[in-house]
C-alpha cells in the first residue's frame, strides 16, 4: 500500500517509477524546502491579517525590531514536521479523483477541491498551534499541555475549520487542477522542463492564493482568539463582520502581497527541491 501511494506521488509529478526510498527521501526534500522558505512570510502574513495598520514591510521591520529574527521562525514545527504528509495526501488524493472524473478543466478542478478538503483535517489543528505560536510564542508540544487541560479540549483545534475547508478547497482546485491542464497543454509527452514547470506552478499557486485568501483572513481572525476564551470574534460572522468594520473589502486581501509572494516561493520551490533531490539520489 505504502509503495503504491509513493509511485502514484511520482507518476503525477514525473510520469516514471521511483523506489519508496527515493521517494520518501524527495518528497522530505521538496516539503521541508519549500516550508523553510515561505513560513516567515506567513509568520508576516499572519500578523497583518490580525493585527491591521502596517504595511506589509513595516510590519516585518517591526517584528524583526521588537522581538528579534527569531519571531520569524515562530509555530514553524507543525508545519514542517507534516510538510512530507500534507503533500503525500494531496497529491494521491488528486490522481486518485482524477481517474473518476471527467478528463476536463472542470474535472480536474472537482479533482483539486477533494484533494483539498481531504488535507484539511489535519491543516485546520496544524494551523491553529502555527498560529497561536506565531502571536503568543510556545512549542507546539506546550501549546498542546494548554489544550488538554483546557475546559474546551480537543474542540479548540479545529477553530476556523469550515473556513479552513473552504480555503483548502478552492486553493487546490485552483492551484492542482488548473496546473495539471497547463501541464497537459504545455508538454503533451508529460515530460515539460525544469523551467515550465516552475512557471506553471508559481502562476497557478499565485492565483490560488488570490482565489482562497478571503477564507484564510477570516480563520486566522478565529483560530488568533486567546485559548479557553469564546469572543465574538471565534464565529466566522464575528470574524468576516470584524474583517470589514477594519478596512471593507481590502480588509479580506489584508497581507495577500506577502502571501501571494510566499506562494509563488512555495510552489517553485517545492518541485525545484523534488527535481535535484532526484538528480541527486541518480533517477531517472
């Protein structure tokens, strides 16, 4: 089962087979490279969606001026330590809705959409610990202690989850499905170059950002709410209202410049990593 899920990852990425050591050892690469390099443009991300009044440049010279360059490492455990996970789990689930759908633009974005809300599980509680860490400082593992002797419980969580489903849902159909058309098109023969690929992938995930951000503004305001304590601001109608009381429609966009620049980073990078990972290792 285990080598069968690692060649699908591999057939989707490369269209060849691959041994699951390789496999294992491309994939930690491509999803630890590309989390290093875009977790402290989300830490300023997070911090312009929460706490509105800086630019996106004032606000990261003020964090490195107040608290030092280690606010930018900040919640960057659970993030990490899942990267290999998360995209193990979105890219099978997306081959594997691809063979039960329509071999159209419309079919392969229903594909990126399930694969985003299966990730979803396990992003919505990784993000609520990134981003209570990145405002209040704390290991993942102490914030976690807070949680089980907190009256809520595990339910603490999954604050922002139904955002959370939506933000994931429509990035991935946006980001996978619309890659995987441009890829088709660009390289029939299903072998495009280093370069196309990075191009293709760094457009789709920029405008997969610009697509879903809306949702991820209003589950940071939720998920950004002190543990044990229920505002107003917890409830997505709470959090959207409070969105536009701060700044009306530019408020849902509040911090995409930073963030549509991580996301081209991410994209990039993560199939740049898996292409010289695999050079490397002497695939194919």
């Amino acid at each position: 089962m285990v080598t069968s899920v690692s060649s699908k990852i591999y057939y989707l990425y490369m269209g060849a087979g691959s041994t699951l050591l390789n496999e294992a050892l491309c994939s930690a690469a491509a999803g630890s490279t590309s989390t290093l390099i875009g977790h402290p443009l989300d830490c300023v991300k997070v911090r312009l969606q929460t706490r509105p009044g800086l630019t996106t440049l004032g606000c990261a010279s003020q964090m490195l001026r107040t608290e030092g360059l280690g606010v930018f490492a900040r919640g960057i455990g659970p993030p990490l330590t899942n990267a290999v996970l998360l995209n193990t789990i979105m890219f099978v689930a997306f081959a594997e809705a691809q063979k039960s759908l329509p071999d159209t633009t419309l079919g392969s974005l229903m594909a990126g959409a399930f694969a985003g809300v299966t990730q979803a599980m396990l992003t919505t509680p990784m993000d609520w610990l990134k981003i209570q860490a990145q405002l209040r400082g704390g290991s993942s593992m102490a914030l976690l202690g807070q949680v089980v002797r907190s009256r809520a419980g595990w339910l603490t969580l999954f604050s922002g989850h139904t955002m959370n489903l939506l933000r994931e849902a429509s990035f991935t159909a946006v980001y996978l499905g619309l890659y995987a058309r441009a890829r088709t098109a660009i390289a029939p023969d299903g072998h495009p170059g280093l370069a196309l690929v990075a191009a293709a992938s760094a457009s789709t995930g920029a405008l997969a950002w610009l697509v879903c951000y809306p949702f991820d503004v209003v589950k940071s305001v939720q998920q950004a709410q002190p543990l044990g304590k229920s505002t107003p601001l917890s409830s997505i109608g709470g959090a959207a209202r409070d969105v536009w009381a701060r700044g009306g429609v530019r408020g849902f966009y509040r911090g995409a410049t930073a963030s549509t620049f991580r996301a081209v980073l991410v994209t990039c990078s993560r199939l740049v990593a898996y292409e010289q990972a695999k050079a490397a290792l002497g695939g194919a």
